[in-house]
C-alpha cells in the first residue's frame, strides 16, 4: 500500500507539472516563470517517481 501512494503522489506531481505548462503555453503574463516552475516540478515528479521504481 505504501508504494502505491508513493507511485500515485509522484504520478500526481508530474501531472501538476504538465497542467503548469498546459496553462503557461495557454497564454500568461508570466510565461518564463510558469514555464520554470512547471519543469521544476516534473523533473522532481520524475525524481520521486525513480526512486519508488528503484526501490
């Protein structure tokens, strides 16, 4: 049970990342800043989501 809420919180940061970026690309004012933080957080989604696979 515990790597799979590890799996879906991972999977669930790296969906955050990409409705960032969906949202960015949609048009903002703050493009480059949105753009950083939705990579942010699919590169530590896809951290996250190695480190439950490897273990």
């Amino acid at each position: 049970m515990e790597i799979i809420l590890e799996y879906l919180i991972s999977a669930g940061i790296v969906g955050f990342g990409v409705w960032i970026l969906a949202a960015a690309n949609a048009g903002s004012d703050l493009h480059s800043i949105w753009i950083s933080l939705g990579f942010l957080s699919i590169a530590v989604g896809l951290i996250s989501l190695y480190g439950v696979i490897k273990h």
